[in-house]
C-alpha cells in the first residue's frame, strides 16, 4: 500500500504538471497577444477620396478680376463652390501615441478632362501650370500629444485660414474672400508652397497654431504662422505670411514680387446663422530691380444660413490702395487699383455627399492700365450659374 508520504509526492509531480502546462499556455497567449499588438500598432490604411464640380452659367469676367474689355460668355465650367481633386490619403499606427500621415492630391478640370486648375501662364511671369500633384504631396508623423510635422507641398497657412473661416469655404471662383485675397489678388503667393516644412500643434485650452517655410531652393523663401483660438460659439484667427521665391509652378504663386500679408478673422455661430469677418494688409515690395511700395486693405463679411435642407450663402469682401501700383495692359484682368466682390447662392444638401447649388456674383474693379497716359478704367459684371458638387 503506498504511503503517504508517496501519495503527496504523486499529488506534487501532478500539481507540477499542471503548474506547468498552464504557465505555457500563459507564455504563448502572452506572446500571441504581443504579436497582436504589434501587428495593430503597425496597422495602416490607405483612403482614396476626392471631388467633382461642375456648373453651368454666364459669366462676365474671370475669376482673376473683370477687365474692362471682357466680354459676356455662356460656359459650362469646373471647380465652381470647390476646385474638382482626387487623391489618396492614409494613416500608419506606430504605437505609443504617434503615427505617420501621408497626402497626394491632384487638381483636374472635368469639364474639359484636363489636369491642374490652369495651363502654363505666360510672360512676364513664365510660371508652368500646375504639376501632377499640384494640391498637395507630403508625408509626415503625428502625435495627438506632440502636434503634426509635415515635409513636402502643403496648402498655405494663408489659404487654409481663408478656406475654413468664410461662408463660402474653398471656392476660389465664387467667394468674395478668396477672389480679393489669393485669386488674382495682389498678394498672389499661391494656395500652396513646395518644399515646405510645416508644423501643426495640438490644442492647447483652445489654442492651437501652425508654422511653415518653404525653402527657395533658389531665390528668398516663403514663411507663415496661424494662430486660432475656438470656445463654445466664436472663434478667432490670425495669420501672416512672407513671400519672397520665385515661383517654381502655378502652385507657387504668380509673382516674384516679396508680399507680405496679415489677415485677422472672426467667427460667430448665432445657431440661426453663423456670421464671418475679416481685416487684413497686404505690402508689396517689388522686386529688387524694380521696387514698389503699395499697401493694399482687405475687408470682408459673410454668413450661412441654414434653410431647411441647404444654406442661404451671402459675401462680400473689398481689396483697395490709395498707392500707386504698377500699371498692366487694359486687357490684363482688372482690380489692381480696387476690388469689390458680391455673392448671393443657395446651396441644397441632396445627400451626405452631394449638393446643388444657384448663385449670383457681382464683381466690380477698378484699375490703373497701360498705355501712357496711363488711366483708371472701371469696369463690372455679373454672373449667373448653377452648379453640382458631389464628393466621393
């Protein structure tokens, strides 16, 4: 008869056993759920995404500035409330709170089927049209404690201030903001750099900012900082920006004066309509060769109102010198002198991602034109179109 002493011993050598086929089976969850980790933290996704507008109306004047020469044309045309873009986007999880971000982003024409937003413009600027991902290529990491780093072509702080903080968003045919302050405006340093570095922070108590520079690879460079500030129902931004590269493409900018430009800009959401504003400067230097000293003044207003399924949009924004600018041909587009721009639209939400939209817009210019003697020409048109946008 066994022994008891035998018996602890077979009930140890059981004990052991189970002891240690439990801690291996421990050992290999532990180490599948490690190589769970790491494989979810190394998990990436790639979204293709874009936009297609098309509109059809009659138009007086182009988006750079009626001229006193332009003639009424019936048209159907791209890009009219958003420029039409496709692009590819994507995210890669590294772990501990930090992840690696890229953009490539196109500009198309759809109504022609053409690329970029313009072709090649020509003397005295000689700047090519847009290049293939013209809207934005750049590749950075992020931290949701750290902020954002980015390298490579990004849109403007300037232009990503104006987009976000008028009624009429990123249009850059039909808002009375974007049309005075980067479309044929005097500031004309672009809606993005290449070769640039950015640097977007986190939100700090309602702050948060960003800083850029693009390198010039050549002549000067381009430098700008965003500062905006959100609570509850306002907000308020600032933002600055100097130019002084040539311009390598259209993306560039179609200048190679040295701008420097500072807008400020409110926000109030009323529930019943969300009303924006903004006062700026604009100071063009020239160029080394042939210096200027004109200092422009911006001004605008817009709201949104929601009605029912849309939004009743209305604009206005005003660019004006009491300087002497440089004097352009009488068939340049017109506003060196004074620019005042006036929208009207409804904009109907058919789905999440589709909408149609009617508007009216008055531009009004008044510039300084060759040739000698030189002479202030006025001019104005109004035009009328109605458009779909559907995003994918």
């Amino acid at each position: 008869m066994p022994s008891i002493g035998g018996r602890e011993d077979k009930a140890a050598q059981t004990l052991l056993k189970i002891t240690v086929k439990t801690t291996q089976k421990t050992l290999i969850a532990l180490a599948l759920a490690s190589i769970g980790g790491m494989a979810a933290a190394q998990q990436s996704n790639v979204t293709l995404y874009g936009l297609i507008d098309a509109n059809v109306g009659s138009f007086k004047g182009a988006a750079t500035g009626v001229g006193a020469m332009d003639k009424r044309v019936t048209k159907l045309d791209s890009g009219g409330m958003s420029t039409s873009h496709f692009g590819l986007r994507g995210s890669e999880d590294l772990g501990g709170g930090f992840s690696a971000n890229f953009d490539l982003s196109a500009f198309f024409r759809n109504d022609v089927g053409a690329p970029g937003r313009s072709d090649a413009i020509g003397a005295p600027v000689n700047v090519a049209g847009d290049p293939f991902w013209g809207r934005a290529s750049w590749v950075g990491i992020a931290s949701k404690d750290f902020g954002q780093l980015r390298l490579g072509n990004a849109a403007t702080q300037m232009f990503v201030n104006s987009i976000t903080t008028n009624a009429f968003g990123d249009s850059t045919v039909f808002s009375p903001l974007n049309l005075v302050t980067h479309i044929g405006a005097q500031q004309a340093g672009g809606t993005s750099w290449g070769n640039q570095i950015v640097y977007d922070s986190p939100v700090f108590s309602g702050f948060k900012f960003a800083a850029a520079h693009s390198f010039s690879e050549g002549r000067g460079g381009n430098s700008s900082a965003r500062v905006l500030y959100e609570r509850g129902n306002w907000s308020t931004s600032f933002v600055w920006q100097s130019v002084k590269k040539d311009p390598l493409t259209f993306a560039d900018g179609t200048t190679t004066n040295d701008m420097k430009t500072m807008v400020l800009g409110g926000t109030y959401d009323f529930g019943a309509a969300k009303v924006f504003a903004h006062i700026g400067r604009i100071q063009n230097d020239g160029t080394a060769a042939k210096p200027q000293d004109v200092s422009y003044r911006l001004a605008e207003v817009s709201v949104a109102v929601p009605v029912g399924a849309g939004r009743v949009l209305a604009g206005y924004a005003l660019r004006t010198t009491s300087d002497t600018p440089a004097a352009v041909a009488a068939a340049a587009a017109g506003g060196n002198v004074r620019r005042a721009v006036l929208t009207l639209a409804y904009d109907h939400q058919l789905s999440r991602r589709t909408d149609v939209y009617a508007l009216v817009m008055n531009d009004r210019t008044r510039t300084l034109t060759l040739p000698v003697p030189l002479a202030t020409v006025s001019a104005a048109g109004t035009s009328a179109v109605v458009g779909i946008r559907h995003r994918f």
